[in-house]
C-alpha cells in the first residue's frame, strides 16, 4: 500500500540569522501491513529561498543551472528487501543527474527537526532534473504498484 503526504522542517538558522521558511517536503510512503518499509521525501531546490544560505557557492550554482533541481530523502526500513538504489536508478533512468550537496546536507542534518523527526535514518540525494521532466514522476518498486515522486 503506498500513501502520499507532507511533511515540513520549520524555519532554522543560516549564518546566525534565524530563517522564517519552511523546507516542505512532499511524501510517497510505502508500507507492507503496519510496517513503512520505504519514504521517499521530495522538494525543488529552487523553491528554498529562504534556505540558499545552507548551500555552497558551488551547490547555487550548481541549482542555478539546473532546469529541476530535487532533493530527495528516502529511509528504507531493510536494505535487502527494497534498497535505496532502486530510488536513484530509476530517477537516473528518467534523466536525472546526482550531484554534490554535502554543504547543504551539512546544515540540514543540524536542523533540530532532522532529530526529533529521526531523519538521520534517512538518506539524503540530490538531483539536477532534465528541462522535461515526466509528470507525474512515476517510480515502481517490487510488490507495489507504480508510485508518484510529487515535485
């Protein structure tokens, strides 16, 4: 069974300045019974403004010259059952690119959400998007019917 949803870190802190944006994340869950088995999280790095402090000059650029630059969080409950490559895979497959985000994720891992939330099981990945993208952006997964990755 899969479940679509939201999820928001609120605010945080770029350079000693306190940040009133939220990171709003979209959500495809997957759950076999009771058990959540995968969570893919989802934005658009360019609808972070409040949050480009977060980046290195290299990382801006890097989204600046991207057509759909994404930042996915995924958690996989056991690697052996669904791993986390048949996320980045497939996003290859469809034209997306990994690139370098560690500035980014640096900060993001020292949000006081990214512990309460337990988001340090997650792992996090950055794309850069061909200018088309497929929409919606449909991701399959063994046992599961064809899921949407909501930009």
């Amino acid at each position: 069974m899969s479940k679509y949803g939201s999820f928001a870190l609120q605010g945080g802190i770029v350079g000693g300045r306190e940040i009133k944006d939220n990171l709003a994340f979209k959500q495809t869950s997957l759950y076999q019974e009771l058990n959540l088995l995968m969570d893919i999280m989802s934005l658009r790095l360019n609808d972070i403004a409040g949050f480009q402090g977060w980046m290195s000059e290299e990382e801006k650029k890097q989204v600046q010259a991207c057509s759909n630059p994404v930042l996915l969080l995924v958690y996989t409950l056991d690697e052996t059952r669904l791993r986390q490559s048949l996320v980045t895979t497939q996003m290859q497959d469809l034209g997306f690119k990994i690139i370098g985000f560690s500035h980014f994720r640096e900060n993001l891992v020292m949000h006081p959400g990214y512990v309460e939330n337990s988001l340090k099981m997650y792992k996090s990945y950055a794309f850069c998007g061909p200018k088309t993208i497929p929409s919606p952006l449909v991701l399959t997964f063994p046992g599961f019917e064809p899921v949407e990755i909501r930009l």
